[in-house]
C-alpha cells in the first residue's frame, strides 16, 4: 500500500490513454455501461436471477473499465504484479461476452410487446445502448488483438481470446445445468465441462499472474496437447449430452424459460460452440508452435 501511494504521488499524466483508438473504446464502453444500468435502474424493474446479472454485468465492466483507464492515464500499471497487456485483453474479451449476452437476454426477459410505457421505452434504449457498449468492447478486442507471429501477450492472440471464450461458455453452460444425476453418460458431460473450465481458467490466471514461466515442460507444447485433449472429451460430451437428454422423452407442454428441455437444448448448443472454439484453437495453437513465421 505504502509503495502504491508513493507510485500516486510521483504518478505523470499520460493523455494518450484517453485520446488512441482503445482509450476512446474504452471512454465509450464507460459511458455507454453507466447509461445502461442507470436507465435500468430508473425503472427499478430488474428483480430475479436473469435481472441481476443484467445490472452485475454493466455495473462491473463499467468499474474495472474506468479503472484501467485511470491506471494507464496515471501510468500506475508497471506496478501492478501482473501482466497488464494479457489482464486488459482478456477483460475486454470477457466483457464484450458478457455485454453481448446481456444485450441478448435483459430484451427477452422484461420487454413485452406492445411496448408503449416509458418504462419500456426506457428498457428499450437501454437493450441499445448495451448493443453499442458490446461493439465498443468488441472494438477493444480488434484493436489489441496481437498481430501474426506476435506472442508477445499470449491472451492477446487468437488462442489467448479462445481461451477466455471457453471458459464463459462453460460457466453459461454451468447456469443451465438441471437433472443430470441419474444418468452416468450425462455425468460424464458434466465433468468434461467441469475438468476443461478448471484447466483454462488456470491457464488464464497464470498468464495474468505471469506464472506460466515456472512450469517445468514446453509450454507451448504442453497447451497443444491440452487442446488435443480437450477437443476430444468435448467430441464425446457433444455426442453423449443430446442422445441422453434427448432420447426418448418428449418436449413438455407448456414448456417456460426455466423447462428443463429449454435448458438441455441450451447446453447442447453451447457444447457445440465450445467444440468448435477448441478446435480453432487446436489449429491456431498447432500453427504457432510448428509453423514459425518467418
């Protein structure tokens, strides 16, 4: 604390983190997200599990965005104990998928049509102004995204934004997991789901806490072979989710937001976009490893 308030006191100004590309992405994605949870707020029509982390997610990319900015426009960040590029490339990445899910379910769950209440005029230009907020952060991720043969930042490369990609999909797919004891094959899926989000979750937080370099094999080597291993038990959890949920039983009528079958059908789909993201990655990270540019 003692040496981070000396750091503030000695700290220089640096405009350039408020007036490049990502620092005017960064002032838009600020702004926009306060503009979102304030109209929200107003309505005080955001009560349940969905609307609460509708609010959770604006509230907090707005708070850790308006702190990298004052950190970088203070030039406070070299003292942080972390790798500051792979920290703000991930939070962008994780932010635009938070963002643009919320953009997806806050409409979903509370406009209903005909809508012609301030109240859900005010939800409405809140759905949009979250839409602008996830093309700013999605702007963020082009503009920061390392460049070929760059690796200098690892989550920065395409491998490093697949990796925080996986990991949300997997907590999504955690939020619709429902009756899945009684079947060993749905068990299986289940722990799949649970060993890959572990290892990728680790594998981002020692990135960030510049802790890969103590890991005594290639490291490089090591992901590949991961992602090999990854790729394959998402193949079965692919094949196994959808026949054991599916197989022989009937979609329920009436069958509301919180049906199990719209849950399992939910997972399958999100099993299905992780399978393909851990192929890319198996590709993306194959080629970095034996393909060196030039």
């Amino acid at each position: 604390v003692g040496e981070l308030a000396t750091a503030m006191a000695v700290a220089t100004v640096n405009l350039r983190a408020l007036t490049s590309w990502v620092g005017i992405a960064r002032i838009f994605a600020v702004v926009l997200s306060c503009v979102a949870f304030s109209l929200v707020a107003s309505t005080k029509n955001f009560g349940g599990s969905y609307g609460t982390w509708c609010m959770f997610t604006w509230c907090f990319c707005f708070a850790v965005t308006l702190l990298v900015l004052l950190l970088e426009l203070l030039e406070l960040y070299p003292k942080l104990p972390l790798s500051w590029d792979d920290f703000t490339s991930a939070f962008s990445m994780l932010a635009a998928l938070m963002v643009f899910t919320t953009s997806v379910v806050f409409p979903s769950t509370f406009i209903s049509s005909p809508c012609s209440s301030s109240e859900c005029a005010r939800q409405a230009v809140a759905t949009t102004v979250s839409c602008l907020c996830f093309l700013a952060y999605a702007f963020e991720v082009g503009l920061t995204r390392a460049k070929p043969g760059d690796i200098s930042s690892f989550l920065s490369t395409v491998p490093g934004l697949l990796k925080v990609f996986e990991a949300y999909v997997a907590c999504l797919i955690f939020s619709l997991l429902d009756n899945y004891i009684s079947e060993a094959g749905l068990q299986w899926c289940v722990a799949v789901y649970s060993i890959c989000f572990i290892i990728t979750l680790l594998i981002i937080i020692f990135t960030i806490g510049r802790c890969l370099t103590y890991i005594p094999c290639p490291l490089e080597k090591m992901l590949v072979g991961y992602n090999a291993l990854a790729l394959v038990m998402y193949i079965t959890a692919t094949i196994l989710w959808p026949l054991y949920s599916f197989n022989g039983k009937s979609r329920p009528n009436p069958c509301d937001r919180n049906c199990w079958w719209n849950k399992h059908l939910g997972v399958t789909f999100l099993t299905i976009f992780n399978l393909i993201a851990y192929m890319v990655d198996l590709v993306y990270s194959t080629r970095m490893v034996f393909i060196r540019a030039p």
